[in-house]
C-alpha cells in the first residue's frame, strides 16, 4: 500500500495494540474485542519501517528464536517474503553477515529478512 494508506494502524489494531476511536473491527463478521489477546498475537506480525536485525548472518536473523530450524524452512521463509533472490546473488549467500543493526542490507532487504524471521 501506498504511504499514509492505513497499513500500520490497521496491524495495529488487529494486534490490539489499541482501540478504534469510533465504531469497531470486526474479523470474520465477530467484534475483535471478542478474540482473545494471545490468538492475534499468534496471527498478526507487523515489521515496521526500521526493523531490527541482529549481528550475524542472514540464516540467523531468519532462524532467531527457533530451536531446530532447517535448511528448507530458512529457504521457504526467505522465499514467502520475497527475500530469497537478493540472498542467493550475495557471495555467501544465506551465511552472509548483515552487520551490526543489518547496516551491510538496503532498508528494502532489511524488512524482507525482517518478514521472513
């Protein structure tokens, strides 16, 4: 979407983040205030403008917090968030570091590597 279009504050109140001033946010026809917190949570993701990357390589920042990930899985993220070209075309590939706060990727290339984590 385009700037200032909504895409922010839509994620945001799908996650709850807060409520709407005025009128309210149905999902599948039900009150979102009917959902519970933990099940949006588990649903909706938002990656914002500046996302945060970690000093390490690509396969790492896409694998944080997942114990036993594999190859095919890192692969098939990177793939889902559009990620995966710009990865192969770099010379190490998904072992190439980002650098400290992902300062070695475009903005463009941080919050795909942002998504697909």
């Amino acid at each position: 979407g385009l700037n200032g279009s909504g895409k922010s504050t839509c994620a945001g109140l799908l996650e709850r983040f807060y409520e709407p001033g005025a009128g309210e946010v149905l999902l599948d026809g039900v009150p979102l205030r009917d959902y519970e917190h933990r099940y949006l949570h588990r649903q909706v993701a938002l990656v914002g403008q500046e996302p945060v990357l970690f000093s390490g390589t690509i396969r790492d920042n896409i694998a944080f917090g997942l114990e036993g990930c594999g190859e095919e899985e890192v692969r098939a993220a990177a793939a889902a968030a559009g990620a995966l070209g710009f990865i192969l075309a770099l010379d190490r590939g998904f072992e190439s570091d980002v650098g400290e706060k992902g300062g070695q990727l475009s903005a463009g290339e941080k919050q795909r590597i942002a998504i697909a984590r």
